[in-house]
C-alpha cells in the first residue's frame, strides 16, 4: 500500500473487477464498506476505467489499455542493453522470445558482429517445436498447454522436466543444423515465465554441451531481466 487511502482503495477495486464485479462481488472482495465501494467504482467509471457489461457488472475500461498502449516496453528497454552485454560475455549472438500461441517471436537481439553467427532478426517467427528457447516457453506451462505440441516436438517432456529442474535449456542442431543455443526463462513479479533470453551460434564454437560453456551467463541475465 502506498498510503495515499483513496489511491489505495481504487486500486484495490480495479484488481477485484479483472473478471467482473458486481456491487456485492466488490464488497465481498474489497472488504471495504459498501458505499465507499459504490462510490469509488462509480468515479473510476467516469474516468472510463471500469465499464458496466450487460449484466451491470463492472470490467475494466478502455482507458487502462490506453494508458497500457502509451507505455514504454519495460522489458524491451531493459533488454537491449542486457542483451548486449550477454553477447559480449559470451561472444554469441543474443536474442529475447515471447511466445504466441503455437510460435516464438525474436523480440530483441544483439548480434556477433563478425566471424561465423546464428542471426535471428528482430521479428523472426519461429517454431515452438524445436530449439532451447522453445523448451524455456513451454518447461513452466501446464500440461494442457504442452501435450497438444509435444507430438510435434524435437524434444520431449524428460528434457523439459530436465530443463525446469536446472533452470535452463540447451539445443544442438535441434532448430537449424549446425546450430547450438543455451536458454533460460524470464520471469514477471508473480514467477510466471514470460520470455525466454539466449545465446546462439554455430555448433563448431558452442560444442556439443552448449549449456556447459553458457549457462551460468545465460541463466544470471535472466534473472536480471526479471520481476520488471
């Protein structure tokens, strides 16, 4: 709490309307008194940041994704120089994936800039099948979310279930021959797994055991990235 009681309160009710609220819903959830409720509900709907749905029940409003939309990236601002500094620890290239849906998308990216490199443009669409970042994405999911993929996989649940138990993942010639990855999760305040941060590059320089070479490097500039 920040002390600031009205503040505070308001706050406390957008939080209870996520998924819908109705009057007796807030104050059940709030704790608060009714008609403090009623009346702070009724001013964040004025500001647009409740709505009422069909029902009556207050959502949030259009002005939150508003405010969201005009933002920075707080994760894409940390990232670039993150990025950069794992690439020139490491010598490889670096990139950051999000998932969407059945696909990874590179996000951001620091490239080798000489010599042999595995480049992954920012904006690259790649498989969730296959490579250590796609094991990262899919390690922390639940089981409902993993087993429709897992047939389609290069990999298999024993390496994800190997991959949550040491915290990183690695993949040799797994997405693209000749090329090896080192992966570790990026996660938000809550510990949810939101983004996967790797280093890549050719198998002749990464070995066999990639994770052997890179992991701690990876594994630290994850952490670092998360709970933004």
């Amino acid at each position: 709490m920040s002390g600031v009681g009205v503040l505070d309160k308001a706050v406390v009710i957008l939080a209870a309307c996520v998924d819908g609220a109705s009057l007796a819903e807030l104050v059940d959830r709030t704790k608060l008194p009714r008609a403090t409720a009623h009346r702070l509900a009724q001013a964040l709907e004025i500001h647009r940041l409740l709505v009422r749905d069909a029902q009556g029940r207050w959502r949030p409003g259009p002005r939150l994704g508003e405010l969201a939309n005009a933002a920075p990236d707080v994760l894409l601002t940390a990232a670039e120089p993150m990025l950069t500094a794992l690439r020139d620890a490491t010598g490889e290239s670096a990139q950051l994936y999000l998932r969407r849906a059945d696909e990874r998308l590179c996000v951001a990216a620091a490239e080798r800039a000489s010599g042999l490199r595995d480049t992954v443009p920012i904006g690259s669409v790649l498989p969730m099948t296959a490579g250590s970042a796609a094991q990262v994405l899919l390690a922390w999911e639940p089981p409902e979310a993993v087993m429709p993929l897992l047939p389609r996989c290069k990999f298999t649940g024993r390496t994800l279930a190997e991959v949550r138990r040491r915290g990183w993942a690695q993949s040799v010639a797994e997405r693209e021959a000749g090329v090896a990855s080192v992966s570790a999760p990026i996660r938000d305040r809550t510990g949810r797994v939101i983004a996967a941060i790797s280093v890549s590059g050719p198998i002749e320089r990464l070995g066999r055991r990639p994770g052997d070479r890179h992991a701690m490097a990876v594994v630290r500039a994850g952490q670092r990235l998360s709970g933004l």
